[in-house]
C-alpha cells in the first residue's frame, strides 16, 4: 500500500530491539549493522486514491540509517 505521511508520527513506542526483531537479519543485509528498532506511533496519512485518515504505522530504525520498511498496520478512525 503506497502512503505519504503528513505531519509528524505522535505516541511512538518501541516494540521490539535487537535480536529480538525477526527481520534482523534481512534488515543488516539490505540496510547495513546498526542498532535496529522496530517502533509504532499514530500518523495522519495520505493514501493512493487521495484519501486522508489517521493510522497506526510500524517501521524499523537505526541509529544512522533512519526509518525503513514502513507500512499501516491499521486505521484509527
């Protein structure tokens, strides 16, 4: 699903560090080492068709490399 972020990502937390994440490997192959999080936040987004709504969004980050892999894990409103 293609989406564009608009504004900043609210109530970011972590969900998983390190070993823990299950696409570790993939992610130090395609993106390089560093220390991998996975983290989710609220974000008001604008999908494919032009439509705006509010979603929960996950991604991975590192220190260095920045957010990678995002995608809509669900819609809030």
């Amino acid at each position: 699903m293609h989406f564009e972020v608009l504004g900043e990502i609210t109530r970011v937390e972590v969900i998983a560090v390190g070993r823990s994440i299950r696409l570790l490997p993939l992610l130090r192959k395609r993106y390089g080492s560093g220390r991998w999080r996975k983290l989710k936040g609220h974000a008001t987004v604008r999908l494919a068709d032009g439509s705006v709504r509010v979603a929960e969004v996950h991604w991975f980050e590192a220190h260095g490399i920045g957010k990678r892999k995002m995608r809509i894990k669900r819609f809030l409103d």
